[in-house]
C-alpha cells in the first residue's frame, strides 16, 4: 500500500472535520427541538433560552478556536507519529479490528484526560465550560471548550507512539465525541445492562453533577467500564444537580472560557513563595498555597442560586434573530476554513467571536440592540475593508456610524438630546464617506476635524479647561514625534491641514484625559481610552498613507477606530450623574 502524507488529505473530496460538524449541526438542532417538545409535552422542560444559546454560542467558539488549534494538536500529533511511533503497521490499523482497537485506545486516553481536568488546576480551567451550565439537556453537550486543545494532545501520544495514523486519530476523536452527544439528557431512564458497559445518559448525568456522593465521577466517553476499572464509578441513586460550585452567573462565552484562568492567576499573584505559584497551576481545583488566608465555605448544593436574567419578549425574539444569523456565519466560515492561511481567517473569526460575545451581553441585557448592530456593523466594515470587498465594505462602514448616532439620538432623555455628541458622530459619519471616494481627503480631513472639535466641546461640559498639565504634555509630545516622521512627507496645503489636525486631535485626547483625572469615574476614563485610540488610529493612517505602507494597515486603522468610537459612545452619556 502507498502510504499517503502524514496529516494531508486522501484526495480532494475528503472533508474536514469542521464540515462534517456543519453538517450535523441540523441534526443536533431537530433532536434539541424534539427534546424540547418531549419536555414541554411531559411537563418536565429543561430548556432555557439564555442557557440554551449560551451553550450553543460556546460550542460555536469551541469550533472556531479548533481551525487553528488543529495545526497545533494534530500537527504534534503527526510529528510524534513520524519521528517517534514505536510500531508502524498502517496495514493492521487501517483494518477493522484496527479501527476497533484505535477507538478503544482513543476512548482510553481520553478517560485519563478526562479524569486530570477535573483533578489538575489548570486542565480543570479549560474543561470547566463544559460544566458551567444549571441545567442538563442536549444543547450541553455541544458546551465545549476552546482552550482545551492547548494540552489536551499530551494524553493522546501514547497512540502516535504505538502507530495510529494521524488520520485515523482524527477520524475516532470525532467518532467518541459525537457519540456523548445523546448521553445529554434527562429524558432517558436508566438502561439496564447497558450502563454498567457505556457510558449513558444515567452515568453522564452523575459526571455533570456537583451532589456530594456524585463529585468527580463517572469520566468515560464511550465506555464507562475505565471508571469501573479504575475506581471511579458511581450509579445515579438521587435527584442531580447540575453546575459547578463556584457558578459562572454570566452569559458571556469568553468569560466563560477564562474565568477560571482569571482566578488561578490571582491566586498566583497573591501568594509569596514562587513553589506555590507553580503549585496553584497543577494542584487539584480550589487548592490553596498555606498561610494565604483564603477558605472557602462549605458547599451547600441548595443555597446554590439558579441564574435566570429576565428577558422581555423583544429581547428574546432579538436574541434569537442575532443567534440564527451568527450561526449562519460561522457555519460558513467553516465549511469554506480549509484550505487558506491561518493570518486570513484570524479576522473573520475575530468577527465572529466578537458577535458571540454580542449575543451573551444582550442575553443578559448588558447590551441594547443598536449598540450590538454598532459593534457587528464596525466589525464587518473592518474585515470588508482589509479583505477588498468594497461594496460591503461601503455598506457597513457608515451604517456603523449611523447605527452609533441613532443610538445616542435614542437614549437621550426627552428634550435633552447630547447635541455635541449627535455633531461629532455625524461629523465622523461624513469623513468615512468622503474618505471612501477618490479626491476627497482634504474634505474628509475637515470633517474629522469638525468632529475632534465637537468631541472636545463634550468633554469641556463637565470639567475645566485642560485641567490635567502631565496629560496635555504627554499628548503634545506624541503630536510633535508625529508631525516629526510625517514633516518630510508632506506637500505644501498638507504641512496645514495636517498640524492644525494634530493640534485639534491633541487638545481633545488631553481634555478627556484631564477629565477623567477630575471625575475619577470608569466611564470618564472609558472615555479617556477612547480619546486615545483615536489618536492611535489617526497616526496610523497617516503613517500608512504618507510614509510607508504597514502590513495589514486596514485592520489595524479601523479596528482602533471603531474601539474608539465605540468606547466615546458607551462611556459619554454615563459619565456623569447629569447625563442621560
């Protein structure tokens, strides 16, 4: 037999792993919708929908993160396969006992893997997203992680090293993980027989249980004979409760996927002696170094509060909406991942993961609709613009500054709208479109400076006149260094237009950065980092313009501009009790 490249496809037909979970994915949203029926029907539902979507979007990210972690985890699996396989024997490993003995060995390793996310710190960070959720239904099996790959290939050498090919590796993971899909729920009684050999909705429901007699049990994926093997097994014999002990209270995916990180590393940082920073890493979940001082009380499974964010009718139906259009996306970017550079499709998943996020701020009513179509809007006019589909770019480029004014003009009490604000957001919108056309810098130029000068007579509301001295000679200074670079480069009406632009743009950033020295409140720092960006974003627009081109300039410009305008928006209106 020839043997095929390690890690490369069998012809071009074969599919990736990502489209083949596009491609289930109807499948695990009619057996969700089944489930729920059953539920709503029997009078036993165990669906809710900022729970149901927050898993979902989990899952979503989970899959976006594997485009690129799969060159991580598969690539050093194949590497170890090539250089250090013990036994080379394609032949045997591609018949069928082959395959059997493979998913047997995969489901092994993954047992231990499993088994040290719940008894290592640091693997218990990544696993724990799959854990998070109150409730226990099918839509929590596709709650996955997306840093899990990081160190999850560890486990698995032991089956480069006996010879199983790289592609049959892939090919049992996503075999054992699609099989746990239907263990998710509590539909399905105790099986008799069968739950004493695999591992079944009964056993798994004891796995994602936090009840005293249940904690840390029950680890197999397909088969749950490991846990009788090595001592881990427990049959279901009381009513479960679902979570973890320190419950995550939110419906943001990315913290979900970091809050555990964020803690060990306090933990870290408030403890003195530099073993035990280590330790805090690789200690079981919740071990504290000695002498810090920190115990946490008893767990009392009934005290635990269930999270449950009210949500309105138009919220809901909002949510919704939102989520069925980022599912869309991200089913197609991956079904058309495979094949491009890792550098092209890390903007269109940031988008995505941005949109995510989107969708679990407005689950919980941290977000209103118009500033989440500001922020997806400025997302899709920055990837647009960096990939050269101008007719989209042309769309969502102002449509993100006319979504920003309407919500400014929208949350302003009556008879007091933020008239400078609703100036220099128009302003802004003006100078995008201009900048957009040929021949137009110089009046795009002027617009923006219309828009810095009503900016700055927002920020003079509510506080002195440049109250701050450090921060306007901080700002002057890096005016100057970039009239500096720029000076050479520029024609004659430029060596005009341009420093009354910086002189402008200077005053503001300084005016807002005095101000939050004078109101000492988030929201005018808020707008402080806002003033900033701008400044950030301007100078590298007129290096990439004047100077010299700078690699991926378009996402760098219009990412720090739309950071910017976005923190402007959010933070102005609050930063003070007499603001709307």
């Amino acid at each position: 037999m020839r043997r095929r490249r390690p890690g490369s496809r069998a012809n071009n037909a074969a599919m990736t792993a990502a489209q083949i979970i596009v491609l289930a994915t109807p499948v695990f949203l009619a057996l969700m919708a089944l489930e729920y029926a059953w539920g709503r029907h029997t009078g036993r539902n165990t669906y809710r929908l900022h729970d149901t979507l927050g898993s979902l979007a989990l899952g979503m990210l989970s899959q976006l993160s594997a485009v690129f972690m799969a060159g991580l985890s598969l690539g050093l699996y194949t590497l170890a396969w090539q250089q250090a396989a013990l036994w080379r024997a394609d032949d045997f490993w591609l018949s069928l006992p082959g395959w059997g003995l493979a998913l047997l060995f995969y489901d092994f390793c993954y047992y231990w893997l499993h088994r040290m996310g719940h008894e290592v710190a640091v693997l218990w960070a990544a696993h724990v997203v799959h854990h998070q959720s109150q409730h226990y239904n099918l839509s929590t099996a596709l709650r996955q992680t997306s840093t899990g790959p990081l160190l999850a290939w560890l486990f698995y050498l032991p089956m480069a090293l006996a010879g199983v090919p790289p592609q049959q590796f892939a090919v049992v993971a996503l075999i054992d993980l699609l099989y746990q899909f239907w263990i998710h729920t509590e539909h399905v009684p105790r099986l008799g027989w069968f739950d004493r050999v695999f591992a079944s909705p009964s056993n798994h429901r004891v796995h994602r249980a936090v009840n005293d007699l249940y904690l840390d049990r029950n680890y197999g994926g397909m088969l749950i004979l490991w846990d009788r093997l090595f001592g881990t097994f427990r049959e279901e014999t009381e009513p479960c409760i679902y979570g973890t002990r320190s419950p995550l209270n939110s419906s943001d995916p990315l913290w979900a996927n970091a809050e555990v990180y964020a803690g060990l590393l306090r933990t870290c940082l408030r403890t003195p002696r530099w073993s035990d920073r280590l330790r805090v890493w690789f200690k079981p979940p919740g071990w504290q170094p000695p002498g810090l001082g920190l115990k946490k009380p008893d767990f009392d499974p009934s005290g635990v509060p269930r999270f449950d964010p009210p949500l309105s009718a138009p919220q809901a139906a909002f949510c919704g909406m939102q989520f069925l259009a980022l599912l869309a996306a991200s089913a197609a970017f991956l079904w058309f991942a495979g094949g491009h550079e890792p550098a092209r499709l890390l903007p269109w998943a940031a988008a995505l993961a941005l949109g995510w996020w989107c969708l679990g701020a407005s689950l919980q009513g941290r977000l209103a609709w118009l500033e989440v179509g500001l922020l997806e809007a400025a997302a899709l006019a920055t990837v647009t613009g960096a990939e050269g589909l101008q007719e989209w770019h042309h769309l969502f480029k102002p449509l993100a500054m006319v979504l920003a004014w309407t919500w400014v003009l929208r949350r302003a009490p009556t008879g007091r709208p933020e008239a400078r604000l609703l100036l220099a957001l128009g302003a802004c919108l003006v100078g995008d479109v201009m900048l957009m056309l040929p021949g137009l810098f110089l009046p795009g130029l002027a617009a923006f400076l219309i828009g810095h000068l009503a900016y700055l007579a927002r920020w003079r509301q509510d506080a002195p006149w440049l109250p701050s001295r450090r921060a306007l000679l901080g700002c002057a200074a890096a005016g100057a260094l970039m009239l500096a670079v720029l000076w050479p480069y520029l024609d004659p009406v430029l060596r005009v237009a341009v420093p009354a632009y910086v002189g402008v743009i200077v005053l503001m950033a300084a005016q807002a950065l005095g101000r939050a020295t004078v109101l000492r409140t988030p929201a005018a720092w808020g707008v402080a980092a806002g003033s900033l960006c701008f400044m950030l974003s301007d100078s590298l627009l007129a290096l990439n313009r004047f100077v010299a081109p700078l690699p991926q300039a378009t996402l760098w410009v219009l990412g720090s501009y739309y950071l910017a305008q976005w923190l402007l928006v959010k933070n102005s209106a609050r930063a003070t009790p007499s603001q709307g």
